[in-house]
C-alpha cells in the first residue's frame, strides 16, 4: 500500500456536523478498498484566494491515507461527483505525518521551529562561508 495526503475543501453553507459526515462517507470509501485513514484534520471554515463557484470560504478537511492507488482513485471519483466538494487535492507521500498540519499549528508553533538550538549561534554558518569565500578570494 502507499502513503497519501488528501486535503478537500467542502462548501461553506454547511455546518461542522455535515462536514464530518462527508469526511466519515470518504473514510467508508477508503476502509471498503481495504484502506485506512491515520489521520483526519478539520481545519474548520477559512477563507478562499479566489471565489469558488459562488464561495468566498470553505471547510478544510485532511486525511493522512495508507491505502492501495484503487481506493484512492474510487474516493477522488466520488468527490468530483459530490457537489458539496469545491476542490480536492491527493498528493503521494513518502511517510506520513504524525504532527499537526501547518494549518492546525499556531503562528507561536511554526515560529519556534526555526529558532536555533539553546546556545548556539544562529549565524555560525553564515560566518563560516563568509570566511570560506574571503580565503578563496586571496589565493587568486
């Protein structure tokens, strides 16, 4: 089986309750190809770039799927035909992901994962290919 993240953006009239039950109908449709779901992710109502058929906003919804390509084409088939569905997007993956999506994590989260280690210098390597590209331009 493969690894797949699928993220699909649902209408923005529906309420959280009708969202998870549309996530719960994709689920079915996966574990009935002899998928699973690891992971599911309400990202919750956000807004679009641009209008998508008459909608401003819509309900983020990611799945984390360790499924055969089967299961997954059968699930893509009926969200083209779900007409609550705006979009939807499957990507392959090499592993999945056990930790929250960059959606679900706060802006505090993402910022302190690029904070350097406790005690280092954030510009250690900078200084180093500095130094590198001084001693290169002496030896011409």
């Amino acid at each position: 089986m493969a690894f797949y993240e699928t993220v699909f953006i649902a209408r923005q009239d529906l309420s959280a309750a009708q969202v998870e039950a549309l996530a719960i109908s994709m689920t079915d449709i996966l574990t009935q190809g002899q998928g699973e779901v690891t992971k599911t992710e309400f990202c919750g109502l956000r807004n679009l770039a641009y209008t998508i058929k008459k909608n401003r906003k819509g309900h983020y919804v990611l799945f984390n799927v360790d499924a055969p390509p089967t299961a997954v084409k059968e699930m893509e088939r009926q969200m083209r035909l779900h007409e609550d569905i705006l979009r939807f997007l499957t990507v392959k993956v090499e592993e999945l992901d056990v930790n929250p999506s960059p959606l679900m994590q706060t802006k505090h989260t993402r910022e302190r994962a690029f904070e350097p280690f406790e005690g280092q210098d954030p510009y250690a390597s900078f200084d180093k290919i500095k130094e590198d590209d001084d001693e290169e331009g002496d030896k011409e």
